[in-house]
C-alpha cells in the first residue's frame, strides 16, 4: 500500500502511450492497488496509472469512494442506473460497444481546479482484465461511461483539457505551471 505522486499536466509523462499488461503479476497487483490508495487520497473517483508516470494500461474507477450510497437512496439508484458495482479495477481496457452522447463537466486529478465540459459516449461495454487477471466485461452509462473514458484517455497519453481550444488550453497551462511552482515549493495541488 502506498499512495504515489500524481503527476500534473503538462508534465510528459502524461503523453506517454501506456503499452498492455502481459501478465497480472504481484507488481501489477501492487500497482493497482497504489492506484486506489492514490486516488482516495487526492478525492479523485478515478486514476490511471500513467498520472503515476507508470506508462502500463492500468486504471481504477470507484465513483462512490466515501461510501454514500450506503445512506444515500436517490444516488444508490443513480449509481446502479449507470452499471456500477463497486471499485473497479481495468486491465488492458477496451471499448467494444459505444452509442449515444452526453456532454459532461469533468475534471482531472492531473489538472487540479479545473473543470470543462466534455463530450462522450453515454454507453459504452468494456472489456478488460480485473486485478485477479480474470476477463470480464462491462456495461456503463452516465458518469460511469465518462468517467472510464477519461481514464481510457490517459492510457493514450491524453488530458481532457486537449479537446479545449488552443486558447482555453494554454490558459489552463499557464495555471498549472504556477501550480506546479507552488508544489514543487512543498505546498499540495488542491485536488
Ligand atoms: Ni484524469
């Protein structure tokens, strides 16, 4: 267990490709497992391991991390409706169905504070590896199909502030440098 430094964009690591996992051995185990604790540790719902600057096709997705269905009716149902389940692990994930499209607010854990609309599929089915290394796959709608899209995004060297424009991206950029600044000096991203 261990919670790893999220690297923030423009940062290169977060342009590498990740290449596929060839086995889901102990290191891999290790690594997801860190995803999670990083993730929870910075308030995120989902973290791929290229953020971690460990370019390997690896992510985690929880969407309900402080555990408020449990007390909370309206967003139990809401999470069922979008096909989730629990934490969920994705190893080598692929996208073999996809229709609709929604237009979501997202917001990155490697772009702390910021928060731009987006547009996805509103359903897709994934196929991947869980930690145990068993295939399954997997319906989501809403959130949930967001959510591993933007992830699925990071395994391909990509931020969500890349659909900006030019102009909205290179203010985005600029933050983030002095962001970076202030973190380097010691004082946390707020996300
Ligand atoms: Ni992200």
């Amino acid at each position: 267990m261990a919670v790893r430094k999220i690297c923030i964009w423009p940062d290169p690591a977060l342009s590498e490709i990740a290449t596929k996992v060839e086995v889901v051995d102990a290191s891999v185990q290790t690594l997801v497992q860190d995803l999670f604790d990083t993730m929870y540790e910075a308030h995120g719902v989902g973290l791929a391991a290229t953020q971690v600057a460990v370019a390997q096709r690896a992510l985690v997705i929880d969407l309900d991390p402080l555990a408020d269905a449990v007390h909370d009716s309206e967003y139990a149902e809401q999470l069922e409706a979008w096909g989730f389940k629990g934490p969920q692990a994705f190893i080598n994930p692929e996208i073999i169905a996809s229709s609709g499209s929604i237009w979501w607010e997202e917001g990155c854990l490697s772009v702390p504070g910021i928060t731009e609309k987006v547009k996805r599929f509103d359903e897709i089915t994934v196929k991947a590896l869980d930690a145990k290394g068993e295939v399954f796959e997997l319906s989501a709608s809403g959130l949930y199909a967001v959510a591993i899209q933007h992830e699925m995004d990071h395994l391909e060297g990509k931020v969500f502030v890349e659909y900006l424009s030019k102009l909205k991206r290179d203010v985005v950029k600029r933050k983030m440098l002095k962001l970076k600044t202030h973190t380097d000096d010691g004082v946390e991203a707020a996300l």
